[in-house]
C-alpha cells in the first residue's frame, strides 16, 4: 500500500482561501496591536512612557519646589509633559523594542512574512499613534482637572507639532536600534532620554535653563518639540522657528535612519 504525497499545487492553481494572507490593512493592523501589547505589559516601558510624565505633570504644578517663573504652573507644565509623552513612546520605547527585536532576529523573520519590511515599519507607526492617542487622553484629562485652559485654536498647530515630533524621534529610535547592539540601545536611549530631559528643554523652556545650554538646547528636537507646544497651545500660533528645527531634524535622522538601519 502506497502512501498518500503532498503533490504542489501547479502553477496558476487557486490558493484555498484558508491559505491565503490576509489583506494589507489587516496584518498591519494586527502588528500595531501587538506593538501596543508590547509596550503596555512591559513594566519599565509602561513607567516611562504614562506613569512619570503623570507624576511630572502633578508634581510640578502642585508643588513650588521648582520656581516655573510664572503663577501659570499647569499652562507652562502641560504642554512640556505632552511633549515629553511624544518622546519617550516615539524614541525610548520604540527603541528598546526594537533593538531587542533586531537581536532575537524578529525583524528579520518579520520581514520575509507576508507583512514586509513596509508592512513592519507601517505597523509600528501605527502602534506608535495608538500609545500616543492614550498618553494624550490621559495626561490632558489630568490637565484640564488642574486647571488648565489651553488655546483652543492651537489645537490644529499642536497636531501638527506632535506628527513632525514623533517623525523625529521614530527616526532617531531607528538609527539608534539599527546601527548598535541590543544591550547598546538600552544603554544610550535611557541615558538620552535623561540628558533630553534634564537640559534639552523639552519639559521646562529653554529660558529657565543656564545660558550657553539654553541657547544650544532650542536647536536639539527636545527643545524644538517643547518650545512649538508651550507656544501653540498657549497663544494658539504655530511657531515657524521651533517647527523649522524639528522639520529639519525629521530630514536629517530620517534620511540617516534609512541610509544605516540594518534588519540583522
């Protein structure tokens, strides 16, 4: 008794539809929620990207330990903390991931599937998006229990000043994750994400900073970020200054992410 053989099927023969991938829109869909998944069971992401933006944002305007230069805490803690919500989901944590992705071969084994290296990096993009529109609901709620009382008219020029912020620091999260080992990316996200914090204005303004680092950190996309929030949603104008350093800095590290990021 002979055996039952697999024959291939002949070439132009239909594929069964239970074999067959899935639409586009459907794999990169999934993919965003398993970038989603990802970042919110990881305990050290989670703490990063809502916890200490939310204790930031509470500590520093319920409390005068730090002199803001203004009686208007919440208007001048707000924007900084939105921004420095875009920062830490678009480049800490989405570094981090992928980095260790790009070790574990998860890239690479991603980008022969169905879904492609285009399919990938559009998933990610959206679980970015999906990670920010939380952030955003959270800390403005919060904000708004404060007291804050933000330009409604600046709403559009904030949008925009979030997309071209999270393009820049995808990008460097890129650049970062493709070019250095794993355990490398940890290391220096983490430790920009604290110099950034510290004296790249993107939390508090340039202003309140010591002199040569105010006028060097308004250049660096930390500052250009904070400074185009605090201003939009505060007079309700998008500044051109600021938004022509982040467009620049989107250019600059998205032409080097693509240029240098290696899938393995």
């Amino acid at each position: 008794m002979s055996l039952p053989v697999d024959v291939p099927a002949e070439p132009g023969a239909a594929v069964p539809p239970e074999q067959r991938a899935a639409p586009l829109a459907r794999r990169v869909a999934a993919q965003a929620r398993i970038e989603m998944r990802t970042v919110l069971r990881n305990g050290e992401q989670l703490v990063i990207t809502l916890v200490l933006p939310v204790l930031l944002l509470v500590g520093l305007t319920r409390t005068s330990l730090v002199d803001l230069g203004t009686e208007d805490r919440i208007g001048l803690v707000a924007p900084g903390v939105l921004a420095l919500a875009v920062m830490s989901t678009a480049f800490t944590s989405q570094a981090i991931a992928t980095g260790f992705d790009r070790r574990n071969g998860v890239l690479r084994l991603m980008a022969t599937t169905p879904l492609g290296r285009s399919g990938l990096l559009a998933g990610k993009v959206l679980g970015i998006a999906g990670i920010q529109l939380l952030q955003m609901a959270v800390l403005v709620a919060v904000s708004l229990v404060l007291g804050w009382s933000p330009s409604l008219g600046g709403v559009p020029g904030a949008l925009l000043v979030v997309v071209l912020g999270t393009a820049a620091f995808t990008s460097l999260a890129l650049l970062v994750a493709g070019t250095l080992r794993a355990e490398a990316v940890l290391a220096v996200a983490n430790l920009l994400w604290v110099l950034l914090l510290a004296g790249g204005a993107v939390l508090l303004p340039a202003s309140l900073l010591p002199a040569p680092l105010a006028e060097l950190a308004v250049l660096l996309p930390s500052g250009a970020l904070g400074e185009a929030l605090r201003t939009v949603l505060a007079e309700g104008t998008v500044p051109l200054v600021p938004v022509g350093v982040l467009s620049a800095w989107t250019v600059l590290l998205g032409g080097a992410a693509v240029r240098f990021f290696r899938w393995h």
